[in-house]
C-alpha cells in the first residue's frame, strides 16, 4: 500500500503541495511510520493566498520556517476518516496549532477549508484535499 507521501505525489492536483513539502524538508516525515492524517490543499487552494503568503515567495525566499509552519498546520496525528469528525471539534496539528471542525449538511470543514477529496488512505495515514490552505496565527 503506497504512503499519504506518495498518494500526494500521484495526485496531480496535489503538486504544489509536494513543492512546498520538498522545499521544507517534511516528505520524510509524510513517508513516516505515522499514522498521519493530511488536509492536503489543492493547486487552486495556493493560488488564493494573500500577496503576503505568497507561495511562490516563500519558495523563492528560502523560507523553509514558514513553509514548514503551513504544512505541518495541514497534518495531524492518527487516522481521521470523514466519519470521525464532528462539529465543534478541535485537533492539535503536528505543529502544536489546533483546528477547528465544523460539518454541516454533510460537508467537512477543517478551519474553513473544505474537504474535497476524502478518506483516501495510505499504509501510514489518510489524504483528504482541501480547498483552501490554512494559514496558523504567528
């Protein structure tokens, strides 16, 4: 069974994803023993940010802290199917940030990003995609 790392990599409207996973040093840990659950933001989810958090400047800028301070703010530990989330719910990210959940109508909401593709899983964790990446208060 492949890992959440390379469910990602195979999804091709995961790819500026594995951009700043590499320019942050965090595929290892996605190749990890885990378990892992990503909210992996789609291409379109990076195009949105703001000119401050502009992707595409944290690349270019080095800025491996704050990249990585984005990503990991995506992932949590243990396996979280759609089913498992509640509304009202809070998770504590690998980053030490939480998250807030909200379901309604039956969507998933993780701070507001919704969850697109859902509960793909890998050998060490579950992919969901998100429309929107969450950007964790400084």
């Amino acid at each position: 069974m492949s890992t959440i790392l390379q469910i990602a990599n195979a999804d091709r409207n995961l790819s500026t994803l594995i951009k700043g996973l590499k320019a942050a040093d965090l595929e290892e840990i996605l190749n990890g023993i885990g378990p892992f659950t990503i909210f992996a933001p789609v291409n379109f989810a990076f195009s949105k940010l703001a000119p401050a958090d502009s992707f595409e400047d944290m690349i270019r800028d080095g800025n491996k802290t704050r990249m990585s301070d984005i990503i990991t703010y995506h992932v949590i530990a243990g396996k979280k199917m759609l089913r498992d989330f509640i509304n009202g719910q809070k998770l504590k990210t690998i980053n030490g940030k939480d998250v807030a959940i909200s379901v309604k109508d039956g969507e998933v909401h993780i701070n507001g990003a919704k969850i697109l593709a859902k509960d793909r899983q890998g050998s060490n964790g579950i992919v969901h995609s998100v429309d929107t990446v969450n950007i964790p208060e400084v």
